[in-house]
C-alpha cells in the first residue's frame, strides 16, 4: 500500500493558504515530498477568484469592509466565499497512476475518494455530468450548480473543487462549506436569492472540524487503498510558500492578471 502524507493546516490567511498548496505541489513534483492530502479552513474569510475569473466582476471596495481577504487561486473555476468550511488538497505527480489520462478522469478519481467519507456522515454523495459553464450567477458562484465530477447529495453541492497542473504536478483543492456566507452576493454584485445550503442543513448533530478531517480522511484512504501518515511541512515547503506569499499571492499583479 503507498504511503501518503496527511497535512493538518491550522486556520490561515488566504495568500498563505494557497500560498502553502502551490508549495507543497512542487515539492511533491520534485520527489522532495511524498503525494499529500491537505486539510485546512480560513481566518479571517477570503474570496477566492478561480484563475481566469477577472477582477472586475469583484466589487473589490466591499471586501476590506468586511474584513474578507481577496486572492487568486492558481485553479479555475469560479468565485467562492471561504469561512464557514473545510478545504482540502490533493498534491500529486503528473506521473502518479490517479493523475492519468487527463484533468476530468483524475478529477473523477479523486472525488471519488471523498464519497466514502460522505456516506460514513449518511450523505448518499453522487457526481455531477459535465456542463457548459453558465451564464449569470452561475457562471460567477461555484456553488450556483454541480459540475463536472463535483459531489451532491440531496440536490446539495457538497463539494466545490479544482484542478491544476504545475508543471510535473496535480494539484487539485476544493471547499466544502458547513454553511454559505451570504456576502458572497455583494461581493459579485449579484441579487441575494433564496440561501444555499451546506453541510449544517443536511447533518444533525453537525461534525466538528476535526471529525470531519477524520472522517473524510480515512474514506479517502480506503477507496484510494493508501495510507495516510500524519506529517509537518518541510523546511523546504515553508521557504518556497513564503516567497509564493511575497511574489504572487499577496501581489496586486497577481489579483489584478487577465
């Protein structure tokens, strides 16, 4: 059985946590580290643009005010409002046999990994079908809709993910919110409708955090059939993400890229 690393980041910004999963990835290509599963949740809040989402569908004026951190993340897809939530990222070598054949049998094969852990919490969790990006809200809001590989239960998107390639490595991160923050409308300028739901609406008691880290951990490890090995970032890893924070995340040329 292949062993990997399971990182367990404590709550940080947004240039820093996105920051930490390019890092990670590339030292992962490298061979420098082994594939890793990250965990991790926000403070304070951050709206994260998807790579090719322009700055100017952000009333960018609005997130200071609301105390919201503003990044780029190097994934695509669209706008998500990260507070009240898990995240989780996958960092593995191109050459890995989960990162075959392409960006959508990988992505199937990852999120598969999660659904074990879903059913565990009750949530019987499905894959969407491919589609066409949208237009209007859903074209803005990843959580406007299921898309291609992305887990629903109960007509609820449970899990909004991306992927990249870095070079010789996948990285592939996504939110799985416990409830959604609403100021993500005001923030795209959009029309508040009616709430969507998250993990708070469709589990009662509601795990914690960290019982959801486990769970969701041991049924990726199950249906992947890898151990997960609880680790530290490198000091390599924390070098290379704190140049990431200075030269790109926390950059206005990088918010501000077309």
């Amino acid at each position: 059985m292949e062993s990997w690393r399971l990182l367990v980041s404590p709550a940080d910004g947004g240039a820093r946590n996105l920051a930490t999963d390019q890092a990670v990835a590339e030292e992962v290509r490298d061979g420098a580290s082994p594939p890793t599963l990250r965990f991790y949740t926000w403070r304070p809040a951050a709206l994260s643009l998807g790579y090719g989402q322009p700055l100017t569908a952000v009333a960018s004026d609005l997130a200071p005010q609301y105390g919201i951190d503003l990044v780029r993340r190097p994934t695509g897809g669209q706008a998500i409002l990260h507070n009240d939530e898990l995240t989780y990222a996958v960092m593995l070598p191109r050459t890995h046999a989960l990162a075959a054949g392409g960006v959508l049998n990988s992505y199937e094969r990852l999120s598969a990994g999660f659904e074990r852990g879903f059913a565990a919490l009750g949530l019987e969790a499905r894959q969407g079908d491919w589609r066409p990006v949208a237009s209007g809200a859903e074209g803005l809001l990843c959580f406007a809709s299921p898309s291609t590989h992305e887990l629903s239960a109960e007509g609820v998107k449970l899990m909004g993910s991306a992927q990249t390639r870095l070079g010789g490595a996948l990285l592939q991160h996504g939110s799985i919110p416990f409830a959604h923050d609403p100021r993500i409308y005001d923030l795209l300028r959009l029309p508040r409708p009616a709430s969507l739901r998250g993990l708070r609406d469709l589990l009662s008691p509601v795990p914690t955090v960290g019982e959801l880290i486990e769970v969701l951990a041991t049924g990726f490890a199950e249906a992947l059939r890898v151990a997960l090995v609880p680790g530290d970032l490198s000091a390599a890893e924390r070098m290379r993400r704190d140049v990431l924070i200075r030269k790109r995340y926390a950059c206005n040329a990088w918010l501000a890229r077309r």
